[in-house]
C-alpha cells in the first residue's frame, strides 16, 4: 500500500509560542512532502485525539505523524489500530522546553525532527507479529557479578536464563579480590565479596543454565528469535534465544603502557590488581627481596584521566586503593601509606569510608601530579609536582601500588590492542 502520510502538531505545553506552527506546517506538506498536516491547540485531549481519527477516517491516512509531546506520554491514546503506523516526534522537551523560543535555530530543530519523522514514516510499517513462536529464554553473557545478579533476576521473573563464561569458573573478577569496600552503613568496615553467595545461587536455581568454558562464536536474528552458535571444548553448538545480556566486564589497563609511572623498570613497582592477590594471599610483602613494607604508596589515575591514556575516569580505582591501604595498615599497624591523587572520588556514602581513611594518622593523602617514578637505594621514589602545597615534593616508599583503570570488553571475545587508541575501544 502507497504511504499516506498526515502530520498533526500540537499548539501546546509552549510549543506554539516557541515555534512559527505555521511555518513548520508548511514544511511539513512542501519539502516534505506529507499528503496532510492539521494543527490543535491539544492533541492529547479527547478532542484532540477524535480530531486525528476523524482525519484518519477522512483523509484515508496510513500514516501519522504527531509532533507534540514526547512518547513516554499519552501512548495508548495514540495508537489508532493495526493499519496506521504512528510516530511521535518530540516538540515539547526536545524543543520548546530546551531550547530559546523563537530563534531560528529553535525554528530549524522543530522542522528537522518534524522531516526525520515523515522520512521515518514514508518507509517503516507496523509490525505484523512474529512469524515464529517468540523465544523468552534469555541469555547472560559473563559469569561475574553482574552476571550472576541478572541471571538470578530473570530466573526469578520466571524466564529461563542460559549464563555463559568464558573461564572455566564463575565469579569473574571478584573471585581474585580479597574483601570488597563496605556496602551496607557505617561504611566503615571492609566486607567480604558477594560473588560467593551468587555462585551458590545461580548453581543451584533450576532455571539457570550455567556453560563454563564457553564463548560466542556468532549471533544473528532479530529480538525475540536470536540465534547465537556456542564453542566450548565439545565444539559448536546452535541455540535460540529471545534476548540477550552483556556483562562481560572489563580489562584492566594495559600495564605495559605503565612505564612512564615506573611499572617494569622495579620489580616494587604494582598494580592493584596484584595487591589484590597478594592480599588474598595474606602476602603483603616488597617484592624484591621480602619482608614486611615501612612504606606503600598508592599513584591514583594510573592510564586513566589522561588524554594520552583512557581519559575518563573508572570511578572505583579511589576506593580501592582505600580499600587497600586498610589491608597494609590492619596487617602492618607502623607501616607509612601515601595516597597520590588528581582527585578523591568516593560519593555519596562512601564519604564516610574516605573519611575514615582521614582519620588514620599513618594514611597521607596528597594531591599532586606525579611526575617521574623510579627505583633507588632505599626502594622506590617519586617526584610530584603541582600539589596543594604550591611545591614539588618527592615521596620515597618501600613500593609503589599502580591505582589501574579500567577498559569495557564491550566486545566479546576481544582482545585489547595495546597500540590501539583507548578512546576508541
């Protein structure tokens, strides 16, 4: 059936004292070239709506367009049956109530959408229902905890779920970490990780299907009717779902991008991902040579917040490295900490955590931008320059803790380009 298109614009919620209706009424039947176009004072009244069925009715309209307010409003009163396609474009937030009323380029906005939506209803149709039984299981890419939450959360809505993961154990990165920053108030005291208990749930809940040692090796299909061929050591297998979730995680920083904060010219020079392990391993020792540290510090934004490196900010990185000072000093009651910030970002409740870590005379935080790191006699030293204190500073410490960021695995199965620009990850 040819398109027969009627466009209807609401005069309401400011939206004719901002734009020229009459000009975007022009618009739309000329340049766009809609077969119709009728203005109302307000479209979601009951006389609006019977003003649009009687012009469906009269102009014989295949077609709507209302450009008024947006689609999260009104949308079962602008649904006009199975044989006209309907398309809201959004006058009033978009438009009217963001923009300087009566400027051309308010002017030119209101007509580009009002185009985009004619366009968008020249060449689209009402959905004719699926051809095929619609699938409702549900696959969770990523055995974290992310992963193990969703699972759990459709099992629990009453879908099957299908969890897959890589590894060939659940939990993901919590599964290396020691104690996780506290969750529940005082926020004071470090908890264990939830990981162990989503384990024991997911294992355990009949409506989840765990696949370990599994990875995707190609999805295609359409919402409701997916299907994605598995590989895991038996081979390839075909399955059919009806939606899919993400949650595979991220990647820590490439550390060999690291050299400029000292990371591989001294062995005393880590990440937090290895103090994590070394945490978890009741080992928080130097690592050349042994033996208990006087002194750790810990460099914030390491590859992160920095144009030549990732240049957002992972937004946990501070309250681990809280976190982890806790573990020295609970494990080493006279050992020194420094914290080297750009900022501390621990919002909202954790503000109480950060505070506490204020309170600890051996914790020294500091902001600065460190400026060159590097081993000496005694173990580790760093120069810091534009600190509070208006002075360069050098900080000597028995090791350096690397605060890494983190880069999304927004791509299954992808392996990070060390010589790719983290902007474009």
């Amino acid at each position: 059936m040819d398109p027969k298109i009627g466009v209807f614009i609401c005069e309401g919620c400011e939206i004719g004292s901002s734009i020229d209706i009459d000009k975007v009424k022009e618009h739309a039947t000329g340049e766009c070239k809609a077969d119709f176009c009728q203005t109302h004072k307000c479209y979601c009244s009951d006389e609006g709506v019977k003003a649009i069925k009687d012009s469906i009715e009269s102009e014989q309209l295949n077609k709507v367009v209302i450009g008024a307010c947006s689609q999260r409003y009104f949308a079962d009163k602008f649904m006009f049956g199975d044989e006209v396609f309907t398309e809201r474009v959004n006058l009033r937030e978009w438009v009217a109530w963001c923009h300087e009323p009566n400027d051309e380029d308010t002017q030119m906005l209101a007509e580009d959408y009002v185009a985009m939506g004619v366009a968008k209803a020249r060449v689209v149709e009402n959905p004719v229902g699926p051809q095929e039984t619609t699938v409702k299981d549900i696959l969770i890419i990523g055995g974290g905890v992310t992963g193990l939450q969703s699972a759990l959360n459709v099992a629990k809505a009453g879908y099957k779920a299908i969890l897959i993961e890589k590894e060939d154990h659940l939990g993901g990165w919590a599964e290396k970490f020691h104690k996780v920053f506290p969750k529940a108030a005082p926020y004071r005291e470090l908890q264990e990780s939830p990981h162990i208990k989503l384990v024991e749930e997911v294992e355990n809940n009949s409506n989840i299907e765990v696949r370990k040692s599994t990875t995707i090796k190609k999805t295609k299909g359409q919402p409701g009717q997916f299907d994605v061929t598995l590989q895991n050591g038996s081979g390839e297998e075909d399955i059919r779902i009806g939606a899919i979730i993400q949650a595979t995680g991220w990647r820590q920083y490439p550390t060999e991008k690291l050299d400029y904060l000292g990371y591989g010219s001294s062995p005393n020079v880590i990440t937090n991902i290895q103090m994590e392990e070394m945490a978890k391993n009741d080992k928080i020792e130097v690592p050349e040579g042994g033996g208990a540290p006087k002194s750790v510090a810990f460099i914030q934004c390491a590859g992160s917040r920095d144009l030549d490196h990732a240049p957002y900010c992972s937004s946990v990185c501070c309250r681990v490295s809280l976190k982890q000072a806790k573990y020295v000093r609970e494990k080493y009651p006279d050992c020194k900490v420094y914290i080297i910030y750009k900022d501390i970002r621990s919002p909202m409740q954790w503000e109480l955590f950060y505070a506490q870590a204020q309170e600890d005379d051996h914790i020294i935080l500091t902001k600065g931008e460190v400026q060159k790191v590097g081993p000496n006699s005694s173990g580790v030293n760093i120069e810091i320059s534009e600190t509070l204190l208006g002075e360069d500073i050098q900080i000597n410490a028995d090791m350096v803790v690397l605060a890494t960021g983190m880069i999304s695995t927004n791509k299954v199965g992808d392996e990070f380009d060390a010589n790719e620009p983290i902007a474009d990850v």
